[in-house]
C-alpha cells in the first residue's frame, strides 16, 4: 500500500456552509496521495452528516466525531494523533489552499530537509476576491540558527498552523499537549512553541499558496480588548507552565512573546478597571505563572501609548495581592 504524502488535519464546529468548498480544495491538490483528516466538534448543524458523506465519496478523507465539544486545539489533536503521513499540515474549515500548496512545500522540505515549511497567505473575501497579503515573505530562506528566538519575535508570523507544514518528528511529540483550561485565542501559538523550540531547520517560502477567508464575525470572536487581554494573559500562564522544564532562557523567550504581543494596539487598555469582571480567570492565570515562572509577571509589563494601560502591570499587581509582597 502506498504510503499517503501528507496529512492535512481540519478541525470543523458548526461548518456545514463552508466546508465542502474547503476539503474540494484538499481534493484538488496536486500532491498525492493526500489523507484529509475532518474532525467533527460535536457541531450541532449538518456538519457531521456532510463530514460522513463526503468521507463515504472520498476513500482519502478519515472522519472523525468528538462525542462532545472539546474546542478547536484539542480537536486538533485528535486528528493528529489519528494521521499516518510523514508530512502533517492544517487548513481551517473555511479557508482555501491553493491547488499546488502542498505539492510545492513537501518538496521545498524535502530538498532542504527542514522539519517546518512555511507559506505565504492572502487574505480574501468570501468569494474569494484577494483584499491583501496577510504573511508574505520577500525571498525564499532557509533557518537553521535562532528559529524559537526568531519565532518568538513574529520573524516566521504570528503563530498560526495552517500555513506551515511540519515533519511528523517534530510535531507528534505535541500530540497530548493538553491545557489546564479551555483556550481559545493563541492556542495554535502554542503548539507552535514546541516545534519551533525543537526544530533544526526552518524553511519559509515566499510562494502565496493559502486563502484566510476574512469574515467579520471572526475578528470580533474575541468579543472586546478585555477579552482578548484576557485570552492572551491566560494563554501566556499556559505556556510557560508546558514549557517551564525547557529553563529560563526558553521562558525568557516566552515571555517576551506575550509582552510584545501584549504591546499591539487591540490590547491596549483605556482602563484596567474594565478587566474586574474577569478576576477570578485572572487569578487563576496568575496563580499558575506564579507557580511555574513568577519572573514572567515583570516580564510582561509594557509602556503602553499615552492614555492606555499594560494588562502586565495589572497581572503583577494582583500577584502581590496574592502573595502578600512585592515580587
């Protein structure tokens, strides 16, 4: 039996209007054979019953159902554990890649032997009108120094997976990376943290091989910048305590991350009094970081633009609450 090329892992809730058109993208790359790998998250639409029919049409599509909603990083996972391919990829279930985008990066990856290929994206309209380059490289390149600082500092993006193409010995290793809580913004910078922190070899590509679908519905999922301050607190306290056996200067890295991150201007505060509903999951962020790298705390503090306030100094601020001191 022939060994499948790649894997491309798409983690679907609630996509009954906009997956098909993303998996006949799958369908039509030029790279072959492709396994095609839907994970189901329990959605409460059609979506399951499209998964199975097309899986029934497709012999290279695995369909797979989460018996209850588990959120899209441990859906994720689930598919990953269930892929067979040398080569594991992603697509989001309303999103295109383009027919020739894994053909081009397995053997771009091949020919450099990296263990992370990386693509350029557009950013599009629904019908697929390109608005404007959402990561474009300006020559193809070759990494095999710095790659976790480098990643740490934006240089390969901003953390997304479905643009990049990972050698199975890189990323399996993540496959039962599992969080303390739900999370759901920057739980593919995450991942993305442990194969960057393990890679040799990093290829980046200046080919625009992928379609994000820009829809407004999506820009606004984190709902406001309390809320997205507050994803993006909780996420830092994930990762430093999954990566904290990894030591200071991998944390260090971490951590300047989440500062500069914490630096954009959707995150900037015109009051930290906004960020009171969300104490008791500030606190348990807090508790966590303080357990595992309390120096992260001053680490993430930024000088924010004139009238706007750091979500740093708020989380340490509350860390001397809790600890009855200064730290």
């Amino acid at each position: 039996m022939t060994q499948v090329a790649a894997s491309i892992i798409v983690p679907v809730f609630n996509g009954e209007q906009t997956l098909e058109r993303s998996v006949n993208s799958l369908l039509d790359q030029t790279l072959k054979p492709l396994e095609i790998v839907l994970v189901n998250d329990a959605s409460s639409d059609g979506t399951g019953d499209l998964i199975d029919r097309l899986a029934g049409k497709h012999p290279q599509i695995m369909a797979i159902h989460n018996d209850r909603n588990q959120g899209v990083h441990e859906t994720r996972l689930n598919g990953l554990r269930a892929a067979t391919a040398p080569w594991i990829g992603f697509l989001d279930a309303d999103d295109i890649a383009r027919p020739g985008m894994f053909e081009k990066m397995q053997a771009a990856g091949e020919q450099q032997q990296a263990d992370i290929v990386v693509c350029g994206a557009y950013r599009v309209t629904g019908d697929r009108k390109v608005i404007s380059p959402k990561l474009r490289f300006r020559h193809n390149a070759t990494v095999t120094s710095d790659i976790l600082q480098r990643f740490c500092q934006f240089r390969f993006g901003t953390g997304m997976l479905w643009n990049k193409l990972f050698r199975r010995e890189v990323i399996m290793p993540y496959a039962e990376l599992h969080f303390p809580w739900r999370q759901n913004i920057n739980e593919d910078l995450i991942l993305n943290i442990g194969c960057f922190k393990d890679a040799g070899t990093v290829h980046l590509m200046k080919d625009m091989l992928y379609e994000y679908v820009f829809r407004e519905s999506s820009v606004s999922s984190s709902g406001s910048v309390e809320k997205a301050c507050l994803q993006t607190l909780r996420a830092y306290a994930i990762a430093v305590s999954l990566f904290r056996h990894c030591g200071d200067e991998v944390l260090a890295e971490i951590t300047n991350m989440y500062r500069q991150q914490l630096s954009w201007p959707p995150y900037q505060l015109a009051d930290t009094r906004s960020m009171s509903s969300y104490g008791p999951e500030i606190t348990e962020a807090v508790e966590l970081i303080l357990r595992c790298y309390p120096a992260g705390l001053g680490g993430l503090i930024t000088t924010p633009p004139r009238g706007t306030m750091s979500l740093g100094r708020v989380a340490r601020a509350l860390s001397r609450r809790i600890l009855g001191e200064a730290v």
